[in-house]
C-alpha cells in the first residue's frame, strides 16, 4: 500500500515538473515593429517578408545557434529574456545592441533578388550577436563577426555576394573571409567553433586556436590559404 501512495505521488508529481520545464526552456520572447511602415522598404517588408516570419525565423535562429554552439542546458546559454527586432531608416544594413536587432528599411528597398531569403540570413547573423560571447568585452571584434557568419554560412543563407571561400588577407578581416576560415578550422575538429565560443565567455586569447587544433592561428590560416591555392593549381592544370 505504502508502495502503491508512492507511486501515485510521484506520478502526480510529473506534469508539475513537465510545466516547469516548459517554462525554463521557451522563456525567450519575440517582438518585430515595422517603424518604416508606409516607406518602399517598410512595405516591402510586410508584403515579402512580414512580422510573423520574422518572429518565427529569431526563435529558429535561435534553436539553431544553441545547436552550433552545443549549448543544451540553460547554464550554458546567454541569459537573455527577450529579443526584439526593429524595421527602420538606419546606416547600417543592420546592427544589435541590447538584444535589440535593427534592420535597415532602406536595404530592405534596394535589395535586389530575394530579399526574404536575405533577411533571413541577416537574421541569424544578428541573432548570433546577442547569444554569442565576447570574451567579456576582449575579444577581437572581426572574429565576433566572423563567428556570426559561421553561423549564416552552416544555416545555408551565405549570400551570392559574399567572397569566396580561400579568399582574404588575414585571418581576422571578419565576416565571409574569418567565416570561411572557421569552417575549414571546424572541419579539422568537429565542434571547434562551439569550444572557442565556450572559451570566449570570460576573456579572449589568440592562443585559443593553438589550446584547440595544436596550430597557433597564423599557422591554420596559412595552411588553409595553402590548400586553397593548390586547389587553384589542380584547378588550372587540369584546364591548361
Ligand atoms: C577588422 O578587419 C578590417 C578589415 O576587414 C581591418 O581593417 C581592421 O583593422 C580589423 N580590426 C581589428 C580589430 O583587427
Ligand atoms: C568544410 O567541409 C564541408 C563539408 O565537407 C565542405 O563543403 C566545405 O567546403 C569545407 N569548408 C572549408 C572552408 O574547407
């Protein structure tokens, strides 16, 4: 009998437990404001890309980035309660601050060709800005960058316009050239640019890159520009 109350109290116990779970992990809120509304771009958000699209591609992205960065618990995540995104006339063709995610209007206008699957791509690059870490305000900025299009890259939304992978004259000139990099450092070790990111939550060191792959971050680049221009010479033999 005894053995009988146990186990109902525990079962009764379990949709408690399960609400409670529910709660921790979907804690994140999502907000989308069109300031440019009545504007080209303002409108041509709403008829091609539109608020619910957006709000449902920031919780995507942010399923997607936890992935990349093998953040599974919330101890291992950014505390962040609430992302929102703004559509409005900027300098920029986007930018965050505060978990705050701006969006120029006026790129928006202008883009020529697909501008929903550009967004969205701009989308995970913002997006990875607010969970990423940044060595506690050391890190180098152009590999901050770079990690946010590692990120676009992996999820499939690396633009026409970007350079080409092998491009580039340093390792850290950020964005495409640092992400294209990272990708062959994480295609050495499976997982690298979540270990680095872990790395970065307290401060930043150059020498991450040598603790990880056993190669200071000058050797991996010129290896990697190395096997890209051998490519080239495969490439050319075969066509000359
Ligand atoms: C970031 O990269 C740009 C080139 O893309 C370079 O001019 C700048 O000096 C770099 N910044 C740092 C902090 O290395
Ligand atoms: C990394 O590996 C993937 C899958 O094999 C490949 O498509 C990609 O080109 C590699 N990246 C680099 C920069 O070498």
């Amino acid at each position: 009998m005894a053995h009988n109350k146990m186990q109902y109290l525990v079962l009764s116990c379990l949709p408690t437990l399960a609400v409670v779970t529910l709660q921790v992990t979907q804690a994140v809120q999502y907000e989308v404001n069109n300031n440019a509304a009545g504007t080209t771009g303002g409108n041509r958000f709403d008829s091609e890309i539109g608020v619910d699209y957006s709000k449902q591609t920031l919780e995507s992205a942010t399923s997607f980035i936890w992935s990349i960065f093998r953040q599974s618990t919330e101890a291992d995540k950014k505390s962040v309660q609430s992302i929102q995104m703004f559509v409005s006339s900027i300098n920029y063709p986007a930018y965050t601050s505060d978990n705050k995610i701006y969006v120029n209007s006026e790129y928006i206008a202008s883009y020529p060709g697909d501008v929903k699957r550009e967004i969205t791509g701009v989308l995970y690059h913002e997006a990875t800005h607010i969970w990423q870490w940044n060595g506690d305000g050391n890190a180098n900025v152009n590999l901050t960058e770079g990690i946010a299009d590692f990120v676009r890259l992996k999820a499939n939304y690396a633009p026409s316009h970007w350079v080409k992978p092998g491009a580039g004259d340093r390792w850290d000139e950020g964005y495409a050239v640092t992400a294209y990099f990272l990708d062959y450092c994480n295609n050495l070790s499976n997982g690298f640019v979540a270990d680095l990111n872990y790395k970065m939550r307290t401060g930043y060191s150059d020498d991450f890159f040598f603790e990880l792959l056993g190669k200071t971050v000058d050797q991996l680049w010129s290896d990697y520009k190395a096997q890209y221009a051998s490519n080239y010479r495969l490439i050319k033999g075969l066509v000359d």
